[in-house]
C-alpha cells in the first residue's frame, strides 16, 4: 500500500470521539445535496402547480382587447365618380367568460388533484428512499473499515507466524514446507489488504455521492446493541399496515385515479359545452371625404351571451383519445395490484429479515469467541507439536471470516429494521437518530463484549 493511501486508511480507521449523531449529520446532508432527492421535488412541485391551472379552465376568464386603426379608401360612385375615403377607429372590449358546463376541464381538473397527491407521495418516498440509501452507504462504509482493520490484524498474525515458521525451520522443528504454506498465506492477506483498501475508498466515494461532502467520519457501532424482533410479532399485522400506509400503493392507487379522470375527460369530448360570455366595449371612428365633410361615430356596446357548443363530429379523434385513456388506465389498474403484490413480499422478506438477522448476529458472535478458542488451542498445539502451523493459519483464516461476518451482519440487521418501517410507510428521520444513538464505540472491536 502506498504511504498516501495508508495514511488515509488509518484516518478513516481512527474511530470519532465526537460520535454525535454523524449518521443524522450525513443524512441532513444528503438532503440538502443528493440529487435523486431534488428532482423528485421538482417533479412534485411540477405537479402540483398543474392542479391550479387545470382548475383556471373553470373559473372566470377575463380578457381586454385594443384597437387603434388608420386607414383609406379609393371609392368609385356612378355616374363616374373617385373619392378617397379617410378612415380612423379606435376601439377598447373586455370580455368575461365563465364555463357553466365543460365535463372535460371539471375531470381534467380532477386529474390533476390525483397526480399532485401521487407526485407528492413521490416525493416522500424519495425522502424514504434517501434515508435507506444514506444509512446503506454508510454502513458500507463502516463494514469496509472493519474489513481493512481485520485484513490489517490477519496480515500481522500471517507474518509472525511466517517468522515463527522460518525460526522454527532454522532449528530443525519444522519442514520448509511450514515456511512455505506461510508465505504462501502471507502474500494472501496482502492481497486481500489492497483489495479492502480499495472496497473502504469505493465506500467514502458512494457517501460523498450522496451527501455532496467528503468528511464522513468512521464511528463504530457500540459493542452491545439491543437485537429486537419486529414490534408486533405477526407478519400479518405488519402486512396489515403495509397495505394501509405503504407510499408506492398509494402512489399507484393515485396514479389509477387519475386514469380514471382522464377517461372520464376523453369521454366528455362528445357532450356539449355551456359558457356564459359578457363583452364591454367602446369605439370613436372617423370618416372623410372630399366634399362629404367629417363623421364622427361613437359607439358603447355590452353584449350578454350564453353559448352551447354541440360537437357533432371531430373525424374519430375523440373516440380515439377515449381507447388511449382505457389503456393507460388499465395499465395503471395492474401498475396497483403490482405494487401491492410486491409491498406485500417486501414486507414478508423484511420482516424474516429482521428475525433472521436476530439470530444470525447470535451465531456469528458464537462463531466468533468459538474461533477464538480454537485458534488458541492450535496455538498452544502447535508449541507441543500436536498440531502443525497449517492448523495454526487456518484457524485464524477462519477467527478474521467470522470477525467480518459478524460485523457485517449487525449492519444488515439494522437494515432489515429499517426496511420493515419502510414497506410499512413507517420510516421516520427519527429511525435514523435511534440507529445513531447505537454508534460511538470507543474503540473498534471485533468482537461484542
């Protein structure tokens, strides 16, 4: 490893005495920077300035018009006669139009409601996703961090047992092929170093995709933290609650309505419009010609009408609008049973999750302190010849694997808990303050105590 990049790692490694909420740090970063998060805002406010103006369509429509005209005109009179008419006009109108029956604008408008409520819901479930996906990366990159320290400690151990083996040669308590079966696992652990190096630089970068900065802080998990069963303990209630709170069914459930609207809208293409329109206007105009004098017109008019447009036919193309509605409301129909389908089945995966994730992390912690013994005794073996030093390198290839294990499978735990509140539409920023209520070990430890 190059002095930069093992002096970076070893910053990383440093565990933060300040573990004040950095998980909700990075999460409130993310927030301000991620980019998934900002258009998913866009899309909503998008959407719902759209409601308003589908609903303009009913309210009252207030227009003014001016004209200011100059013209002239050649005349032919008979008996043979030509004048030159000099015309000028000045006129101001306004009109007010007020719908009293438009079926087409009162579901468009209808649609654009459902679709507001749809890109809102949208928008929440990007602010869901984005906790799940900062807490992800984070974890990412504290399992790396404890990949690199245990890569770290199984090198260091593979070289003193190279050492040993190598002593133990010279003196004639051991066959070339010890020091050769531990060189052999030394260059190993050296390369799965630089590979651990490489998977904690991939993490810091997946954070600071996320949250825009580069200062993620390693703070470990506490080496006690409390392994709870999802909280009722029956998957149907928590099913339950997902069919009832989940955000993509409701997104979809919006998204079908909306449909719904917009066929009702395509069908409202064949009835007939009612508008009331009121018009106020006045004109001066002018007149001359030669011999004819000035005449000088000055008109005030106010016009009230009602105006019933029937359509009669428009070619098929509202018929048309009408079979291109049904079929997206019918792909927005089996969008719903989809989404319910699979809510349901992340619902059921996430809740064995969390009660699998209880019990692996018990029996990766066993696994851990029984690797433990057994390195120990091969060790004490391999001083009174009962075991040989391969023995020795094996078991602590197997102490290190059970030592990532277990400190990755804490971390999926606390994933599955989060993901069960998630299918349920129950995930909270204050999920993510108790998670980091569990950071702030002292000092990294491979083991719980």
């Amino acid at each position: 490893m190059t002095k930069p990049l093992c002096a970076l790692a070893l910053a990383l490694l440093v565990p933060s005495l300040a573990s004040a909420n950095e998980l909700t740090r990075i999460y409130q970063l993310a927030v301000d920077n991620d980019t998934q998060l900002r258009a998913a805002q866009g899309a909503r406010d998008a959407a719902i300035a759209a409601n308003p103006r589908a609903r303009g369509a009913l309210l009252p429509q207030i227009s003014g018009q001016a004209l200011v005209e100059e013209g002239q005109a050649d005349v032919t009179e008979k008996p043979a006669a030509e004048i030159t008419v000099d015309t000028e006009r000045q006129s101001f109108g306004i009109e007010l139009r007020q719908a009293l029956f438009d079926a087409a604008a009162w579901n468009r408008w209808q649609s654009a409601g459902r679709q507001a409520a749809a890109a809102h819901a949208n928008y929440v479930i990007a602010e869901q996703a984005l906790a799940l996906r900062v807490t992800e990366a984070y974890f990412n990159l504290l399992a790396a961090a404890d990949s690199v320290r245990f890569a770290d400690a199984e090198k260091k151990a593979v070289e003193r047992q190279l050492e040993l083996a190598k002593k133990r040669f010279e003196v004639g308590l051991s066959a070339i092929t010890d020091v050769q079966e531990a060189q052999a696992r030394y260059d190993l652990t050296v390369a799965q170093m630089i590979e651990a190096e490489q998977v904690l630089m991939n993490a810091q970068v997946a954070v600071s995709e996320i949250t825009g900065a580069s200062d993620a802080r390693i703070v470990p998990l506490k080496d006690e933290i409390p392994l709870l069963g999802p909280d009722p303990d029956n998957v149907n209630d928590w099913l339950k609650t997902a069919s009832e709170n989940n955000l993509n069914i409701r997104v979809a459930k919006a998204n079908a309505e909306a449909a719904g609207q917009d066929v009702d809208a395509a069908w409202a293409g064949h009835y007939p419009t009612l508008y009331f329109v009121g018009t106020k206007g006045i004109s001066e105009s002018t007149e001359s010609a030669p011999g004819a004098g000035v005449v000088d017109r000055d008109v005030d008019a106010t016009n009230l009408q009602v105006l019933l447009n029937v359509p009669i036919f428009a070619g098929g193309s509202t018929q048309a609008a009408v079979s291109a509605a049904r079929g997206t409301r019918d792909q927005r129909i089996a969008e719903l049973e989809g989404r319910k389908r699979e809510t349901e089945r992340s619902t059921r995966n996430a809740y064995q999750g969390v009660i699998a994730g209880v019990s692996r992390v018990k029996a990766l912690r066993q696994a851990v302190l029984s690797n433990t013994t057994a390195l120990e005794a091969s060790e004490v073996g391999l001083e009174v010849g009962a075991r040989t030093a391969v023995d020795v390198l094996n078991a602590q290839r197997e102490l290190y694997r059970a030592q990532r294990d277990y400190s990755r499978s804490r971390y999926d735990y606390l994933l599955n808990v989060l993901r069960l509140k998630n299918a349920a539409g129950q995930l909270l920023p204050k999920d993510l303050n108790e998670i980091d209520s569990l950071l702030g070990a002292e000092q990294a430890s491979a083991v719980a105590g």
